[in-house]
C-alpha cells in the first residue's frame, strides 16, 4: 500500500462519518468496560473483527497477544502501565485476550530463529522461559499461558477476586473462520 493512500482513507473516512465524530469522541474520555490484548497482525484489528466504533475498546496490541508474568524478566512496562492505566481511569468489566492462528510471533517464541541480538530473539527467549507446553506450536496453550500470566498482575488478581472485572482467553481460528472461547 502506498502511504498516500492512508491519508485518502482518513479523509474518506472522516467524510462518510457523522458531522464532528472525531470531535465528539476526542473532547471526551473513553467510555469503554473492555480491555482488548490482541496481536499488532494487521489482520486482527478488534474494531474492524467485532464491528466496533471508536472508543469501544480500549486496545492494548503486544506480540501474538502475549502478557508476560507481573515479574518477568526483562520486565514489560508498557503492558504493565497500559493496564494500570484503564483499570484506574476507566470503568472496566473485562479483559479480552485475543490471538489468532497462524502467528508468526507464537512461531518465534516456539522455534527461536531470531538473529542473534535482534530483540526478536530476546523477547522470543523471554517467552519461552515463561511457557508451560513447549512440545508444540499450540495457540490454546499459548493464549492459556498468557491468561494464567495476566492473573499474576496484582491489580488484575485484585479485581477478579473482588468480581469486578472478569478475564477471558479467545482465539480467531482463521482456517475455521470462527472464535474460540477458552476461558
């Protein structure tokens, strides 16, 4: 796609929608109670998927949807401080974790063929150390791990032990063209 173009689709965009959308929905905070964690594939934009609006989710995009342990190391402060920020300023009720099949980024954490050095490579070391079923390319097992890891974030485990949010594991299987409800 030429860059180009994403300025005409903005354009368009903003002509085909109601007078002042983009006003209204940017001169007020988000409403939103769902917490999407999805892959950055371009094929598995929540809004798009779910035929949402803007501001109907509040969308955290990490490789292959994965939430490392509340301690890991190297620690993930950018998944750590996006879920402080919407469970403090926002009215959350659920957290969505959503993967897909056909992830290259769970195929780097399972086979390690990352250069050397690359961050590729240490975020696929990272992942691995935290994984419990290394024996095969599984996204149930992956999603679950990611799931298992989010419950280890105090603020989250506060919440869903005071059954204010709830938490969820979902997985788009492409071949099937269907969701996949894990948890």
């Amino acid at each position: 796609m030429d860059i180009r173009k994403l300025l005409e689709n903005f354009n368009d965009f903003s002509n085909q929608t109601p007078p002042n959308l983009l006003q209204r929905i940017g001169s007020r905070p988000p409403e939103t109670n769902i917490i999407m964690i999805s892959c950055p594939d371009a094929r598995t934009h929540p809004c798009i998927l779910f035929n949402l609006t803007l501001g109907e989710v509040f969308n955290i995009r990490t490789i292959a949807a994965w939430v490392p342990e509340y301690k890991s190391t190297p620690p993930d402060d950018n998944i750590k401080s996006a879920l402080s920020l919407a469970l403090l300023k926002l009215p959350i009720q659920d957290i969505v974790i959503l993967g897909h099949t056909n992830c290259v980024g769970m195929q780097c954490a399972y086979q390690h063929n990352m250069p050397k050095h690359d961050p590729m490579e240490a975020w696929s070391s990272g992942v691995a150390k935290q994984l419990k079923d290394k024996s095969s390319l599984n996204p149930r097992s992956f999603l679950l791990n990611s799931y298992t890891n989010l419950l280890t974030n105090p603020m989250v485990a506060k919440q869903v032990n005071a059954g204010k949010i709830k938490c969820h594991a979902w997985c788009i299987n492409f071949e099937q063209e269907k969701i996949e409800v894990y948890t």
